[in-house]
C-alpha cells in the first residue's frame, strides 16, 4: 500500500468546505425564502414549508445521480446547469 502523500487531507478539507457552502447556502434560501412565500402568496408556515424540504431533497437524490453518470455526461450536466441559470431573466435580482 502506498503512502499518504498529505494530498488526501487536502481532498478532504476541500470536500468539507464544499459540503458546508452547498448546505449552508440551501439553509439560507430557505429561511429567506420561506417568509418571502409567506408575504406573496398569503400562506401560513405549514403551506410553504414543504419548499424547503425539496430543496434539500434533490440536492441529496442528485448527488447519487450524478455519481452514476460523472464518467460520461458530467461536463453536458454542468453546461445544462450554467445555461439554466444564464437563461433566468430574473437571476440575481433580489426584489
């Protein structure tokens, strides 16, 4: 078995910091979101909290899709993605 080189640790720190933007990201849109839903279309908490809870369900169900296909569509999921949010007339705007 080889020796750890310390690039593992790197791999690791990385993957970390990834990991707590993505979901810290997701938890903040959530709970900004989730008042803003509120406001425009009248509801109450129990109505518009099921948003929340899809958001972090497709990011954890995609994880395991792309896992299953990064060897061959990985650069066509991350063009689909740029051209997506690229196509949003309404991307950035905070009001």
């Amino acid at each position: 078995m080889q020796k750890d080189s310390g690039y593992a640790w790197v791999v690791l720190l990385s993957s970390m910091v990834i990991n707590f933007m993505c979901i810290g990201f997701c938890f903040g849109i959530i709970s900004v979101l989730t008042y803003e839903y509120q406001v425009e279309f009248g509801a109450d908490l129990t109505q518009v909290s099921w948003i929340g809870s899809a958001l972090i369900a497709v990011l954890l169900v995609s994880g395991k899709f792309v896992e299953s296909t990064h060897q061959y569509v990985q650069s066509y999921i991350c063009a689909a993605s740029i051209a997506t949010q690229a196509a949003n007339p309404r991307w950035g705007e905070l009001n």
